[in-house]
C-alpha cells in the first residue's frame, strides 16, 4: 500500500536528512573541530621543530697553529670554524678580516678560539683588572730573568730601589716569550702591565730614573 501524497513529508528521504542535518550546523560543527584539531597538531609539531633546533652562531675564529705571546696574526695563522652556540665562549672572535694584524697577549694552541682577552685591545686592562679605567705600562724589570718567568694573568706588584711599592696587584697582559727566538741574547724585553691609572702614572714616572722590580704574588 503506498503512503497517500499527504504523508511523505512524514517519511523524508536520505537525501532531505542529509540536507537537513547539514542545515542544522551538525555536519558543520564537526567538521569544524576537526579542522581545528589538526591545525592544533600542525602548530604543536612545528613549535617542537624550532624548540629542538639549535640556533646557529656565526663561524669563530680558531688559531690554525700554535702561537706564542706577542705574535702579530696573519692570515695562516687563523681559521674559521662553525662551532655550536652553546659551547661559544663569551666574547669571541667572528670577524675573520679584523683579527688579521690584531697582536697576542698570550700563548694560544692550535685549535682554540681567539677570544677579545687573548688580543691587545682598548678593553684588555679592564678586563684582566676588573679596575674601570685601568691602563697598561710597559715594565723593564731589574732582574732581567724576571721577564721571562712572569706569564700572562699573572699577579705582581712594582717597587723601586728605595722599596717604594708603586703599584700593587698589577696583571702581566703580554709577557715576552722565552722560546720565541725573537729576543737577543742578553736583551731586557718589557713586560707589560694592567693597573689603575693613579698607579700606572707612578710606574711610568718612576721607570725614567730607576729600574723596577716585579714581586710575583
């Protein structure tokens, strides 16, 4: 028996269900969080990829060779190495055409970073001091085998023949080397100094009469 035309809005097809349901927002709403689910997904993996990613430190400045105190650095003398960011050491050389011609404090090994502090800047005396302000002094000392047993960081003070102190806890910045071969025999190379600046100009002043002495601490 077939329903009467008047009933089959009461028995609606799939279709018109569909339809129906799709109208209602049901569908939509689904849909809807399902999108956003999976965009939720995306943003969190992609957030875990740059979180792991190590972030990229420009390529240091590395002593191709070992070099002594005082060496003058030229081109072979340095490369330039990618190192990881998180083993970058504070203050360290990037600039591979301006760490040509900069001049050594100290003795560097093959391999190591060249860092501010091992080169002859306007900042070493504050540096290897903590004294704002401080200046370097070369100093011949009197005994000249003192020159070449002092090494950089080193602690020393400065006394006159009269055993005036002129400076105390001054810092040896540049020692010359014993093992250079540049130094004559006999000869009485500078040894240079940090120290505040009310100490550096009695050093200075007093170095024009007498030969100084250096105490090691």
């Amino acid at each position: 028996m077939k329903p009467a035309s008047g009933d089959r809005s009461l028995s609606p097809t799939v279709r018109a269900r569909l339809r129906s349901a799709w109208s209602s927002g049901r569908f939509r709403s689904v849909r809807t969080r399902r999108f956003v689910a999976l965009v939720l997904v995306v943003a969190a993996v992609a957030t875990a990829v740059v979180s792991t990613r190590r972030p990229e430190a420009p390529p240091l400045i590395v002593a191709a060779t070992d070099l002594k105190p005082g060496t003058v650095l030229a081109a072979e003398d340095l490369v330039a190495r990618a190192t990881p960011i998180e083993v970058t050491p504070d203050h360290a050389l990037t600039d591979y055409e301006k760490a040509i011609g900069q001049r050594l404090t100290g003795p560097v090994n093959r391999g190591e970073v060249i860092t501010e502090e091992r080169i002859l800047t306007a900042r070493l005396p504050e540096s290897l001091t903590g004294i704002r302000g401080a200046r370097l002094v070369p100093v011949r000392p009197a005994d000249e085998s003192v020159a070449h047993l002092v090494r950089q960081g080193d602690v020393v003070d400065v006394i006159d023949a009269e055993r005036t102190v002129l400076a105390r806890g001054a810092v040896v910045a540049v020692a010359p080397s014993n093992s250079s071969g540049r130094t004559p025999p006999g000869a009485n190379p500078p040894v240079l100094l940090a120290m505040d600046e009310a100490s550096a100009q009695r050093v200075a002043a007093g170095s024009l009469d007498v030969a100084l002495a250096l105490i090691l601490h």
